[in-house]
C-alpha cells in the first residue's frame, strides 16, 4: 500500500511539475504563429522630401502605402504605445526591428519616401526579418518627365499597385489567414 502510495504521489508532482512546461510551449507556439502573420511598418521622410515637399505629400504616401496593404489583406500591427511611426528622424535597422518584435510583429517593412531632384516621389520598401536580414526591396518613383507634383505622385502609385501585389502574402508581409 505504502509502495502505491509512493508512485501516486511521485505521479502527481511529475505531473505539476510538467504542466507549467506544456503551457509555456503553447504559448510559444502561439506567438511564433502570431509573429508570422503581421508586419511592423516604419515610414521615413528623407531630409531632401522635407526641404522640398510638404508633410501633406509625406503623411498621405504613408497612408496609401498602408492602404494597398490592408487591401490585399497583410496584417500591419500598430504599436500600442507609439501608433504608426511616420518619422523625419533616422532610426537604425536594429532599433526599428526591435520596436517590430515589442509591437509582437514578425517583420519590419521599412518605406522612405524620399524627392530627389529630377522627380517628384520616390518610395523604397525595404522588409526585413526580426533578426535585421534584408528579405526584399522595391524602388518606385514618378519617373523624369516634365509632369506636376499630383501626376508625379500618381504615377509614382500607379507602379507600386503593379509591383507590391507580387510581394503580398511572401516574406516579410503575411497576409491574414482565412
């Protein structure tokens, strides 16, 4: 009897002491699937945009960016303490891909929008993975000819529509699932 007693007892804290160990893994499970299927976004305006162009153009190709997204269907987290960042500061790499794992994303889509001087609008969309692994780059811009800064800047859209659907539901921009 004491024999059986020993093996119940000894059952028991095998078991308390595995659940804890189950539960953690699930939850790791969860996140790393949660991870997968959204993208922290972090848009740039470049010091020759903001010498040259207005925050109306910068904050609205934010918006559009953002917009061609959620139409096809990507998961963009927004950070709960900061929103979306619309910045003309520089950060790091590094630094944004860490503020993209604490929003509990599985990638940074860095987009700068940026007026060189024979166009009116360029956007570069650089994706990266949590570990800072560039995983692709699309460069659009409005082109050279002698158009105004509305027709440049919807030039400029008219690509990207045709160039970001290829990338939506590949690295770096998940789609929900159904």
């Amino acid at each position: 009897m004491e024999g059986l007693q020993t093996m119940v007892r000894n059952g028991l804290l095998a078991v308390l002491l595995l659940v804890p160990f189950v539960f953690a893994q699930e939850q790791a499970v969860d996140r790393t699937a949660a991870e997968d299927k959204s993208v922290y976004m972090v848009v740039f305006r470049t010091p020759a945009h903001v010498r040259t162009s207005s925050p109306e153009v910068f904050h609205t190709a934010a918006a559009d960016v953002r917009k061609i997204l959620t139409d096809g269907n990507v998961r963009i987290v927004e950070d709960k303490e900061r929103g979306f960042i619309e910045n003309e500061s520089q950060m790091s790499v590094a630094s944004m891909v860490k503020l993209a794992g604490e929003a509990g994303a599985g990638s940074l889509l860095f987009v700068t929008v940026d007026r060189p001087t024979s166009k009116w609008i360029k956007l570069v969309l650089q994706a990266y993975d949590l570990d800072a692994k560039l995983l692709w780059e699309e460069i659009v811009d409005s082109g050279m000819s002698p158009m105004s800064g509305a027709s440049g800047y919807k030039k400029c859209f008219e690509k990207l529509k045709k160039k970001l659907p290829a990338r939506i539901g590949g690295p770096g921009l998940p789609v929900h699932a159904n």
